[in-house]
C-alpha cells in the first residue's frame, strides 16, 4: 500500500518533535553533568576524528600523551540524553567569600 505524501510529513514531524524533545533531555543532563565544561565532554573521545562532524563540533586535545577528538555536546546535545556515563557534578554546599578588608575568608552556609 502506498503512503500519501501527508502521511510522510505527519512522520516526519512526529520524528522531529521526538527529537528536539531528546535534545532537550540531553541539554538538562548536560547542564548537571560532571564531565561537561566550556561546551565539550571530558569523559567521551574518539581516537580518530568523527568524519560527521563539522570542525566547529570536534576538539583535538591530549590524553595521556596520545591525540583524542572530544565532542562538542552543545551542538549535540542527544549524545548527552543517551550518555550512560552521566553523573550528577556536586555542587558546594558552602560558598566562601572574602571578609571585607581582609585576605582571610568567611564562609556562608545556604539557607535551605
């Protein structure tokens, strides 16, 4: 049975909305991961560089001597929504701030 050109677009935005809700899962646990910063995840690396991925979305960096690509999971944040390396980063609960006139340091503790 051959589909309607309609039935074709209904499928494609339903896989675009399932999608852009996967990113926006991904960027959640990006933003409480302790392996992301400035954009890249520390924990994933590829010994070669992805050849699908453009150059705004690869880093070259070095890890124990050797050359590795990290991924820049702000442009991709569904590798973060099916990350199994996810952990939560810890938050300090005590802030420390430096007393006025002074090189000493006090601390504040949260009020909840």
């Amino acid at each position: 049975m051959r589909r309607s050109l309609r039935e074709y677009d209904d499928s494609l935005i339903d896989i675009y909305a399932s999608l852009a809700l996967i990113a926006e899962a991904g960027r959640l646990r990006m933003s409480r991961c302790k392996y992301y910063r400035d954009g890249y995840c520390y924990r994933w690396y590829w010994t070669e560089r992805p050849p699908e991925l453009d150059d705004d979305e690869v880093k070259r960096d070095k890890l124990n001597g050797r050359i590795v690509y990290r991924v820049r999971v702000e442009k991709r944040p569904v590798l973060c929504a099916v990350c199994p390396y996810f952990e939560e980063k810890i938050e300090p609960r005590i802030k420390w701030e430096p007393l006025k006139g002074s090189t000493r340091l006090a601390h504040k503790f949260p009020l909840n």
